[in-house]
C-alpha cells in the first residue's frame, strides 16, 4: 500500500533530489534505525528539514510558513491539550472567523486532522512548518501552562512580590540581582524550598527565595529564554539570552543541572559596557598595583590571573588592557565569551562549532 512517505520519495525523485536507488537507501535507513522517511533523508544528508517541508508544501499544495517571521499568539495553547499538539507536531497559528490555521509537520495526515478539528471545533487550514521550528513553539507555549492545556500554572500562584506571573517573577530575580551588582544567581530546589542566593565579592548571600511550587515554572521560564530543550530535565544544558536593565544589555550564561531535588540553576551575569575601573577601586594593595603595572611596561612576557568565581580576574584583567590600549599598540584578545567590550581592542571570540578554538585564534593573531 503506498503512503504519505511513498509519494514524498517519489516526489523528491522527480524533483531531482534523488534517484530511485538512493530511495532504496532511505527507506532502508527508515527501517533500520527505526525513525521516519524525514528523518531518514535528513541523516543521508539528502535534504534539510526546510527542504522536506518545502516538498512537502508542493506536493500538497498547502502554503509553508516560517515561524520565524510570524508573531504567534502562544495564548492558543489554551485551544489545544498539550498531549494532541504533541502527538499531531501541531500548532494553532492563527484562529479567524471560526476558522484555525494550524501549522504542521505533515499535514498529509489526515487522521491527525480530523482529531484537530474535533478538537477545536473549527475548520482546520493546515501550513506546513520545519519539524525544529513546530517542536520549539510548542514546548514554548506550553511551557507555563498545565499538561493538559487552558490554565496557566501560575494562575493560583503566590510568589515573593504576590500574585505575580511567572514571567514577572523571573524578571524581578534577575533585575534585583543587576541592582546588587551581583556576577551570579544560584536558583537551586531541596525538598522543603528554593534556595535563591547571589554571588557579590566572590560570596554567595541569600535572598528571599520563591515558593518551592514555582520552582518548576520558573526553570521553564528561563529555559525558554535560553532557548534550551524544554523536555530535557535529565541532562544538563547550557545557553545564553539577554535582557535590558536601565537602559543597559546584559548578557545571561546559564547553566542547569539536575538533582535529586529538582533542576538546579546558575546564570552569570554579564555587562559587556560595564565601566573599566582602575587598579586602586578594585582593592588591589598599593604594592601590588606598583608590581603590575613594572610587569605592564615589559615588552613581552606571560601574566597569569587567577581565583575563584567571582574574585575579580575580568575586572583586574581588563584594568590591565585599560592601562595598555594605546594608539601605538595593536592589542588583541581572544576570549570565551566576550565579556566586556573595549573601544579600539581587536577582541576575538572563540567558536568551538566551527573550529575557532584559542590555539587556532592564537596562531592567526601571531601570523
């Protein structure tokens, strides 16, 4: 019996994708590895996600949308149970004059539709979306709400500031860390409450922490910031977002990892315009400010900075480049990230994915 995958093989086939043997080859990895025809052409590097979608779209003749350039109402989730958005990888996009435009990874499913429909009590206009693209907009619309979809977790919620939403509790931590000038948030669950301290001179110092039912929500919030894997509670993960404090950029690395008591959460906080200070405000001794700044005026050498999180090596660093970033000198840095950005520092930031590593930079600055 031919299906859905037979005609998007056959499809690719005469679009000149593939031959008839390299089709043999994809149905045979489908089969062996247990995954899809999509998934299957993705790993024989046959053809990207868009471009299945593309085919996809052609060959249904429905529209392909990129969610990257639509603004989605993530209030939508309240229309659908979380579990059927899931299992169809679908999304109500827009909802006009009783009727749903539902973005789809296959929207030659036509069992998947009928249950939509069902479900919405609407007619259903299916566009087709990038598997990644679908995946990430559910798990970020539902992240703050109920499996089953409708009432936000953080309805009935009270946390520190009183009957806030998540989101604004999120904001608060964060900004309340900016205000005390802190390098770190330590967000991290025992089995009776939130511990929520911030690193200040290289001290952890407690602070009024949220109720240890919010715990949950809250990492899903900064997950979604962070753009990280919403499903994933197992294995840590790392990513980065931004937001505006005073009119400043800051930049937030965070990191979680899991415990016996739940996802445990570290962000450090980064102010790439933050104000150069000189040796003497960052308590550096008068003797040892006349010791560095000997070693500054040699013409070569090796100057180690070291210390724990949060001691000062950023800031006693960059001091130093403050002191040497002159007209008659090529200064070059190579970091990870860039933390702080220097007017007139030629400042490298490392790359892993691509291969730009600090041996490599190394060897490129010193050519």
């Amino acid at each position: 019996m031919i299906g859905p995958a037979d005609f998007l093989l056959r499809f690719l086939e005469d679009e000149g994708m593939l031959d008839a043997e390299r089709s043999g080859v994809v149905a045979e990895r489908s089969r062996a590895d247990a995954c899809t025809i999509e998934e299957a052409l993705e790993r024989e590097s046959i053809a990207s996600q868009r471009e299945i979608a593309l085919a996809k779209a052609s060959l249904m003749e429905v529209p392909f949308v990129d969610l990257e350039h639509y603004s989605v109402d993530i209030n939508n989730a309240s229309l659908l149970p979380r579990n059927v958005a899931e299992s169809a990888a679908a999304f109500p996009l827009f909802v006009s004059s009783g009727v749903a435009t539902v973005g789809m990874t296959d929207p030659m499913d036509l069992g998947a539709i009928d249950r939509l429909r069902q479900v919405l009590r609407r007619e259903i206009d299916a566009v087709v979306c990038e598997r990644e693209a679908i995946e990430r907009l559910i798990g970020q619309a539902y992240a703050l709400t109920s499996d089953e979809g409708g009432k936000a977790v953080h309805e009935n919620v009270e946390l520190t500031t009183g009957d806030e939403p998540i989101v604004k509790a999120v904001n608060q931590i964060l900004h309340d860390a900016a205000d005390a000038l802190a390098s770190d948030i330590h967000i991290s669950p025992t089995e009776r409450e939130v511990q929520l301290r911030h690193r200040i001179d290289g001290r952890l110092r407690e602070r009024q922490a949220p109720p240890l039912n919010t715990h949950s929500a809250i990492v899903q919030r900064l997950k979604v910031m962070a753009k990280l894997d919403l499903t994933q509670t197992r294995r840590p993960q790392d990513g980065k977002f931004r937001f505006a404090h005073h009119g400043q950029q800051l930049e937030v690395r965070l990191s979680t990892i899991p415990t016996v008591a739940g996802e445990n959460v570290v962000m450090r906080l980064l102010r790439p315009n933050a104000e150069i200070l000189d040796f003497a405000p960052l308590g550096i001794r008068e003797d040892d400010i006349a010791t560095l700044e000997r070693m500054l005026e040699k013409p070569h050498g090796l100057l180690l900075v070291t210390g724990p999180t949060g001691s000062g090596k950023t800031s006693t660093l960059f001091a130093a480049l403050h002191r040497l970033n002159q007209p008659d000198r090529n200064v070059m840095t190579i970091e990870d990230p860039v933390e702080i950005r220097l007017e007139g520092v030629r400042q490298v930031q490392t790359n892993s994915d691509i291969g730009m590593d600090f041996s490599s930079a190394l060897r490129s600055i010193l050519r």
